[in-house]
C-alpha cells in the first residue's frame, strides 16, 4: 500500500511539473514571438508641407499609429 | 501533525544564532542561490545595450533638469528614482547602470530572504529564498518595467528583518538599530511612494504586534522614515497644480484580473493577476501553468503552521493581516459596491491613484507565503521520510516547482527583454534642441507616451525621448489600455492639465503652429518609422522651421511669440520648497549614515568602543 502511494504521489508530482514545463516553455517561446504592441507601428500619413514637396509623414495626433497601447485587460 | 512533531519543530526552528554546527560551505551555500537565479534571469543581458519595455527606461543620456525634482505639470511618478538614475549616469554609462540596478534588486531580494530567515534550517531557507525571487510577482512587474516598484519587493524582507531587530534590540543597542532600519527605507524612497508603500506594509507588520516600547520604536522610527524620506515626491504631489486627484477609469483599467483559471483572487493569491494581460507570464493560464500556482499555493498552507511556530505567532499575524490588506486592495475594484464608491472618490481624495494598481502591494503576500512554502516543504520532506523516501527528494520537488511555475522567466523573460541599441539620431536630437536658442518646451509627437520602436522589436516602451533632454519635455499623459483583446482602446485620462490642452490643440482642425507656441510650445521633436521621404513640415505645423532632420526624428522649432511656460513647471516658490525639501532629506540621510559609519568616540557616532577600551567592565549587552 505505502509503495502504491509513493508511486501515485511521483506520477502526480513528475506529472504536474512536467506539464508545467512543457506548457508554460511552449507558450513562452510562442508569445516571445507575439509580445508587443496591439497598435501597428507601421503607418503614415501622407501630408503636403509648407516647405515644398510631397512627404510621408505621421500626424502630430499619434493617429497614424505610431503610439502603443500601455497594456490589454 | 501531532503536537509532539509541531513542539520538536518548534524547538529545532526557535529563532536564534546560527547554529554552531553549520561552517563554511554548509552554512552559506544558500547564498548562492541568488546569484545563480539573477544569472538565469539575467543571461541574455550581458552584451551592451538597453533592456527597454514599457516603463523600462534607461537612456544613454539623462541629463539633470528641474523636471527630475519634479517640477512639471503631471504628477511626479518617476521622482526621485530619475533622479537618482541621473545623478549614477555621470558615473557609470546607462546601459551598465541598468544592469547594475536590475540584478541588484534580483539578489538584494533573495538574499534578504535568506538573511531575514537566518536561523531557519537551510533548506527552509533556499526554497524560501528561490521562491520569492522566482515568481510571477517579479516576472509581471519586470515585465511592466516597473524596477521602482521591485525596489520595495527586494526592500521587504530586509525591511521585515530590522524592524524585528529593532524591536528586539536592548535599550542599549536601540540607536543603532534605529538608524540601521532608518538608512534601509531609504532605499525604497528611491523608487517612490509605490516602493514606500510596500515595504510601509513590513513596519506595520512588525511594528502592530509588538508590544510595549518595541512597538512605538518600530513604528515611529519606521513610519517616521517612510514619512521623511517621501518629501521629495510628496512636495511635488502636495503642490501640483491641478490637485493630486485622478480619473475614475483608473478603476477599471488598473485593478487585478486573471492570468490563471483561478480566477481573479486566485491569481492574486498566487502572487500574479496583474491588470494587463501582456505582462503575465505565459503559460500561467493553462491548467499546468494554474495547477503549479495552486500547488505552491497548498504547499504554503502546509508550512504555515511551522512558519508560525518559527517567527511566532504575533509576527505571523502581522504579516497575514498586512498581506489580506495587500489582497483586499488589489481585488477592491472588482467587487462592484466598492468598484463604484473608489470610482467615486478617485477624483476627490488626493493620492488615492496611488493605490489604483493595488496588486503591487501583494509583495507581502509573496514574503508571506515564500516563508512558508520552505517550511511546507519541510512538512512535505517529514511525510515522504515516513514513506521511507529520502528527505531532500521533498526540497528538490518543492525548489523546483516555482522555476517550473514560470519558466519565461528565465533568459530575459523567454528573450522579450534583451538589449537593444538606442538609434543615436535621435541623441543627436536632444542635443540639438538642447543647444538651440528660443524659448520653450518641447512637445514629443505623435501624440502617445509608449512606441512600439522597430529597433526595440515592436515592444512597447514610454517614448525614449522624454528622458533625453534638459529642456522640459511634453507629451500625452492618457494612458491607452486595449480591452479584451477586441482592439479596442479605452483611455484613462491622465493629470497633466497643460498636456490635456496640448492634445486638444492638435486634435483640432487646421494649422497648429500659433496655438502651440501660444500654449508655451517651442520645439516640436518628431518621430517617425518609416523614414520621411523627402523634405518639407508636417501637416498643421505651418511656418515651422527644421533644425534637425534624420530618418527617425525631425525637430521643428516654432516661430515666435512663445507663451511662457505654466507656473506648475517654472514657479520659484515651488521649485524652492522642493529644494529644501531635498536638502533637509539629504542633510538627515548624511547625517545617519555618518553616525553609523563615523569610527567611535567621534561626535555623532553611534559606535560602541571597543570592549578592551571601556573605562568600565562591559555589560552583556555591551559586547558583540
């Protein structure tokens, strides 16, 4: 009986840790990859300046999306 | 457990020296700990560079402005840790800096828990110890950038430790002590009123379950320091011109949530649940990832009981009482009556914003429960020993679980926080707007406070810019918060009453240039990815001059006339009450740390002569 338990107990400890590792690395190596801003830091507007020709610039506003949100609930 | 087993442990683990029998290798092994956990953490961190995300932010320049006391129109958040980061940058180069902060607080933290449970048995101890330094507390708060706040989680124990020092000392040693504990909450003061408030929780803790005269010297001196060395970020708060009152939507944005399927409270008792979901560590919300939450959590459970037999049981309480307050506080805006009424009261009670991301607080929880996870592993050692299974088995399991817990902590949080190169243009830049005449302030467009930089591989970090220049420096203050994961972004408007007029200039129609310069805008210090193509201004800054242009930052000065600044930024008044008050904060600091480090028989000093040169016998209490 002492042997049983001992046995059930390992399973369920090794189990659990091994678990633990192999979901909790698998999701961190995914989410490295995906960590980051959920507004896209790729656009511009296009805007004529008074200085002559035509610029890709963003806006003064931010609307462009070159801000990031500080985080996601 | 039977009350024999519960009295042998209590007398093997009463509070004490160190055992005589432990020497050298196996007295101190646990100390090594740290310092292999930090590395673990810290791997990736070894090359030159910036580790920056979110409020994460050292800059290869910092230059000393008015605005690091606190002298500005926002609410001084970052005062005085700029400060001091400033002040450190004239002598070592940022990036080594960072490095020098960060793995200090990651070894500060653990071996203050080895210190502070110095007469527990050393495997207690090490489980302890890897615990409270690898935890979802640290990961989340690293991962948030908010070093400030982890200079009160690596504070505590230490805190914890010399408040009972204190309280335990002979009437003899009280001094010392006192200023031992008083020099400690510096140190906190460093980070700001969130680090205060933390290690604030431990004198409570300690000083609420003493008695007697041990009780009002714990808590004078400690509360009496937390308050002393706040005034260089109280004086700001107490003089900010728009109140130090805060928007309701903080509420919302900022209280705890689940990161595990253990729900809110779940998570926040198993030392995670911070508010944004990006900074939790991934994997915790699987069923593996909560079932190891919970097993640690169970595992403390178990250990309570010798935890408390080896603190006693007044500490014990005190700890629980102040940790169930961190968790009441944490968890308030999600139980709706109390939801509303913070709500309600978050634009009337000045500082109350302070406690709107309460989850921060839940460090104490963390001490609480990492002290007794060893002693749960004890028990657990005790029960397998029985099973005729070798007792350091338990230890090995139990030290393991928490690294298993989470495993992105490891490697600069699974490779997201690694060093970066800060593009020199935009150095070049500030320089710039720095060496140019006219007046003033530099507003930092687009308007938004954190940029997903390319260079910084799209994480987002609180614009770099704002930090590069002596020349006072504005840009949106509203804190965008995604909610859901739909994409959509609720803003939590922030305090600064000149930055709130500045957006809505050049949120408007039409050309921006008078009505910035009208408003005491003088520079314009625009960035942009992609690079510009082409020359010209960018649309609404009309008659605007380029003094710099590179592909990641055109600076645009504005003709004139430039209103002055408001009086929050240049008010003589204020700016001389925060200098006194930084004075009178550096005079005590100085004057403390001389008594203890002045050699004895020098005025001030508080050390004892040595026992050979009394005039008198020593007293028991004299020696060492």
């Amino acid at each position: 009986m002492r042997t049983l338990i001992t046995l059930g107990a390992t399973v369920v400890i090794a189990g659990l840790i091994g678990m633990g590792a192999a979901f909790g690395i698998g999701t961190a190596a995914k989410d490295s990859t995906t960590v980051g801003s959920t507004a896209s830091s790729s656009g511009s507007s296009t805007s004529t300046g008074s200085g002559g020709g035509q610029a890709l610039f963003p806006s003064l506003s931010g609307s462009s999306g070159f801000s990031a949100a500080y985080g996601s609930r | 457990m039977t009350a024999a087993a519960v009295a042998a442990a209590t007398a093997e683990q009463a509070p004490g020296p160190v055992p005589a029998a432990r020497k050298g290798f196996a007295a101190h092994w646990p100390h090594l700990l740290p310092p292999v956990l930090a590395a673990m953490v810290a791997a990736p961190w070894l090359g030159r560079g910036y580790l920056l995300g979110y409020d994460l932010v050292f800059t290869p320049s910092m230059p000393l402005s008015s605005s690091l006391l606190g002298m500005g129109t926002g609410l001084p958040r970052a005062v005085p840790s700029n400060l001091v980061l400033a002040l450190l940058q004239q002598l070592l180069p940022g990036d080594l800096l960072q490095r020098v902060v960060l793995i200090g607080l990651l070894l500060g933290a653990g071996w203050g828990v080895l210190v502070w449970l110095r007469s527990a048995p050393n495997a207690v101890r090490a489980v302890a110890a890897i615990a409270y330094l690898w935890s979802p507390y640290l990961y989340e708060r690293l991962a948030i950038g908010q070093w400030a706040v982890l200079i009160g989680w690596a504070a505590l124990p230490w805190t914890v430790h010399l408040c009972g020092r204190l309280g335990d000392a002979a009437r003899e040693r009280a001094p010392a002590a006192s200023v031992r504990l008083a020099l400690l909450l510096s140190v906190p003061a460093v980070g700001g009123f969130a680090a205060q408030q933390i290690c604030a929780l431990g004198v409570l803790a300690v000083g609420l379950t003493t008695t007697g005269a041990a009780r009002v010297r714990v808590l004078l001196v400690g509360l009496g320091a937390c308050a002393l060395w706040s005034l260089p970020w109280l004086v700001p708060t107490l003089t900010h011109p728009g109140g130090a009152v805060s928007d309701p939507a903080g509420v919302a944005a900022f209280t705890a949530r689940a990161d595990t399927r253990l729900g809110s409270l779940g998570s926040v008792l198993t030392l995670g649940g911070i508010w944004n979901g990006l900074a939790a560590p991934p994997g915790r919300d699987s069923w593996a990832g909560s079932l190891c939450a919970l097993a640690l959590l169970l595992l403390a459970l178990a250990g309570a009981r010798r935890l408390t037999a080896h603190l006693g049981r007044r500490l014990s309480l005190g700890l629980a009482l102040m940790s169930a307050l961190a968790v009441a506080v944490a968890v308030a805006g999600l139980v709706p009556g109390v939801r509303v009424l913070f709500a309600d009261a978050l634009p009337v009670v000045p500082g109350l914003a302070s406690v709107r991301d309460g989850q921060r607080l839940i460090a104490v929880l963390a001490l609480l429960e990492c002290a007794a996870l060893g002693f749960g592993a004890a028990a657990l050692a005790d029960r397998l020993h029985r099973l005729q299974l070798d007792r350091r088995l338990s230890f090995a399991i139990v030290a393991l679980l928490p690294l298993v817990a989470v495993p992105s902590l490891a490697w600069g949080l699974a490779g997201t926080l690694t060093p970066v190169e800060v593009p020199s243009d935009y150095l070049a830049a500030a320089r710039v707007v720095d060496a140019s005449p006219g007046a003033g302030a530099v507003m930092v467009a687009p308007w938004g406070l954190y940029r997903p930089y390319d260079w910084n591989n799209g994480r987002p970090v609180v614009d770099i810019a704002t930090l590069l220049m002596s020349r006072y420096t504005i840009t949106d203050t509203d804190l965008p918060v995604a909610v859901g994961g739909s994409g959509v972004i609720r803003s939590v408007p922030g305090e600064d009453p000149w930055s709130a007029r500045i957006g809505r200039i050049i949120s408007g129609p039409g050309d921006h240039t008078r009505q910035l310069a009208a408003a005491g805008i003088g520079f314009v210090y625009l960035e942009q990815q992609p690079p510009a193509v082409g020359g010209g201004t960018v649309q609404g800054l009309a008659g605007a001059t380029a003094v710099y242009r590179s592909p990641d930052v055109t600076v645009y000065r504005l003709p004139g006339p430039i209103a002055a600044a408001p009086a929050g930024v240049t008010s003589p008044d204020r700016l001389h009450l925060i200098e006194a008050a930084d004075l009178l904060v550096l005079l005590v600091l100085g004057t403390l740390a001389a008594a203890l480090l002045l050699p004895s028989g020098a005025p001030l000093s508080l050390r004892r002569p040595p026992v050979g040169a009394a005039t008198q016998p020593a007293t028991e209490d004299q020696l060492p």
